[in-house]
C-alpha cells in the first residue's frame, strides 16, 4: 500500500525517534510505500527528503514544540494545515494514497486529510492520543466558549470522517461512544500506546558513573514537562523526601513548564532534583535502565482518560511505575492489571507516599514489577503489534 503518516514531530536525529516514527518505520519494513509529512526542522526548506527509507515532506512552519503562549500555539496549530496542504499540493498531490494515518493532537489537520481522501479515496486512520478540546479545557488551556466550540466542532467532524479511531485504553472508548452518541461505536478500536523493543544489552553507558548517581535511589521524570503532567506532584515528593539524601529525582526532558519547575525547585531549596535537557531517545533509554523508578504524573482536573506515552519505555526496559492520576483515567486499572507498580489519585499525599516506601523499602517489590511490567509490554505494546492491529482492523474494515 501507499501509506500516508501525518506527524506534527518527526526526529531527524537518527539516535532518536518516537511512537509515530516507530510506527511508520513498522510499516516500511513490512514493504509499504511510506510518505510522512512533517514540520520542517533545523531551518530545513519545504521539500522532500529520504529519511530511514521514509519518504518525507518536510514542510517550513511556524513553531510547533514547546511554544508557552496558548494564543501563539494556537495559531501555529490553525495555520498548519495550509502550509501542509500547499506543500502536499506541489509535491505528492497526484499520488493514490491507499490509507492515511493522523495522530492527535492537532485535531486542525482533518482539514488535509479529507482534501487527500477527496482526491484519493484512502482509508482515514484517526490516533486518537489527545481528546481534544475537552482534555484541554479541563486544565484550563481552552478558556474561552467560543474557542471551545470551533475546536468541538472540528472533533465531530474528525470522528464524523475517520473510518477507525484507534483508541489508548478500554476507558477511551467507553469516554468517546458515550459523548459523541452519533457515532457508530463499531468504529472505535483498541491501539494501546507502543514502542520499538530495545534489549537491555543494546544500552551500554553507565549513567550512574558518567553522573555521579551510583550510590543514589533514582526516581525518574522523563519526556515533555508541559501542562498536563502536573509537575507541582515533583516538587511535593522532591519536599518530603528532601532530608533523605540517598534519594534523587531526576527530570529529563523539555516543555513549557520546565521554567516553572526550576524555579519551584529553587525558591524551595530541593538539592535533591537534577534537571537535564531532552535526549535523544537512545541516550535517555539509557537513564530509563539504570533509574529505580518511573515516575508518571496526570493533572488530577482531567476528565477525559488519559494514558501517559512515556509508560512504554518504563516498561520496555522493567522499570517500575509510580504514578499520580486522576479519577477518571484507566491507567491506574492497567498498571494493577500490568503488575507494574502503584498509583494514586493526586492529592491523597497520604497514599501517594506509602506507595513510594513500599517500592523504596523493598528492592524486590521493584524487581518484580520491573518484569511484570516487561512481560505486559512485549504482550501488548511494542510497534509491531500496533502495525499488525492497525492492519487487521483496516482489513476486517474493508
């Protein structure tokens, strides 16, 4: 088939990739025909280019990633599926593209992809990662009705003209069917999150050497640092464990509330927190092996379900979970159903604390959840079981 990704983040960092990539490069080897438009990088030119044996349109645009103003990203976000579709115009328009397959977010680009299906007929998968805007509103991003209601329009319009949408959990679906009853419910399917399986051998630095963490508990904080992780969750464990100094919680990775986190960090005099900038995936695969624990973090105001991506490499490499969440997600019933470690809703401090001892205290709690979590990533989450269920369901659709 002639595969069509659309990625609002595309590495072009060899030693780096993402669940999108990871998909799209499943597809390859399975000897599809992949194109994948993205926004340019590095101050690339809008053109093609051969990338990992993926045909790729990188296309100049505004700035997508870790834009702090909501009224900048916003148009950023309105704005891209122009720039998308003058470059797909000039350069792959005429090609009969057999399925296309588009993340959430932005939800904005369902404007491209019914202007490629009118021209193609190509089966529309939608990713649903983000239900936008209601996950968006819930912490405050969307304050205004009228902005509200332009975005909830263009969701139903998604929904509307997706042939599947691929759904993270049980919890996404059940979400999804009961707030938008007009939809036929046979087109919502499971795509859990996933990720390229990396063996342990093939991660060979010694962080704990390289930073001076070898005789530390490491509790790790990895990936985007923006609205929706609650980082104040950081800073309350980084407060109460402060006057242990055995134990660090290490935050890797960038967005828009990184700012704030350092500055809480600082006005509170917490030694105990080490900041370091994104990596590139290899390189922080790497700290994921050598840490104790995965920290995960959910704005307890979420209605919507929400199911962190960064859980996958905590799993793929057996470390165990520690999360805070909100009341309406499902994530905690799969860590239980995972065995992959503990959770609790933010702002019982009193639960979330007992369930860090219990790891804390007990090296082989930490282990077995480790492999437990493993065990449920090879059964449910790597890359190529999320090609092979994209495809039988897109063929079971047809």
């Amino acid at each position: 088939m002639k595969v069509l990704f659309l990625m609002l983040d595309l590495p072009a960092d060899m030693n780096s990739s993402n669940l999108y990539l990871d998909l799209a490069l499943e597809f390859k080897e399975r000897k599809h025909e992949v194109y994948v438009i993205a926004p340019a990088v590095d101050n690339q030119e809008t053109g093609m280019y051969n990338e990992r044996g993926l045909k790729v349109l990188r296309v100049a645009t505004l700035k997508q990633k870790g834009v702090k103003s909501i009224i900048r990203k916003g148009f950023a976000q309105f704005v891209l599926p122009y720039q998308f579709r003058f470059a797909y115009d000039k350069n792959i328009k005429g090609l009969p593209f057999d399925l296309i397959l588009m993340p959430t977010p932005p939800i904005t680009l369902t404007k491209l992809v019914l202007h490629i299906k009118k021209k193609t007929n190509a089966f529309f998968y939608l990713i649903l990662r983000d239900i936008y805007p209601q996950g968006a509103a819930d912490i405050g991003l969307v304050k205004f009705r009228l902005m509200y209601d332009y975005l909830r329009v263009l969701e139903i319009k998604t929904y509307k003209n997706a042939d599947i949408i691929g759904c993270m959990s049980s919890g996404n679906i059940n979400y999804i069917a009961k707030h938008n009853p007009y939809l036929d419910k046979s087109k919502l399917k499971l795509l859990p999150n996933w990720q390229k399986e990396i063996k342990d051998d093939e991660l060979t630095t010694d962080v704990r050497k390289k930073y001076n963490l070898e005789d530390k508990y490491i509790i790790l904080f990895g990936g985007t640092i923006g609205y929706a992780q609650k980082v104040d969750n950081i800073v309350v464990l980084a407060e109460h464990y402060q006057s242990n100094n055995h134990i660090v919680f290490l935050v890797i990775g960038n967005g828009v509330m990184k700012p704030y986190l350092q500055n809480k960090v600082t006005e509170r005099g917490l030694g105990n927190v080490v900041f370091m900038d994104g990596l590139p995936r290899d390189e922080y695969l790497n700290f994921v092996k050598s840490s104790d624990v995965g920290l995960i973090t959910i704005d307890e105001r979420f209605t919507v379900p929400t199911i962190p991506s960064k859980t996958t490499s905590y799993l793929s490499l057996k470390l165990p979970v520690l999360a805070i969440i909100d009341q309406h997600t499902d994530y905690g019933q799969i860590i239980e159903e995972a065995g992959a470690g503990f959770w609790s809703v933010g702002g019982d401090s009193t639960l979330l604390y007992e369930n860090f001892d219990r790891l804390y205290h007990d090296s082989e709690l930490r282990k077995q959840c480790g492999v437990n979590g493993y065990q449920y990533f090879i059964r449910n989450l790597t890359s190529e079981l999320a090609c092979q269920t994209v495809m039988s369901q897109v063929n079971k659709s047809n």
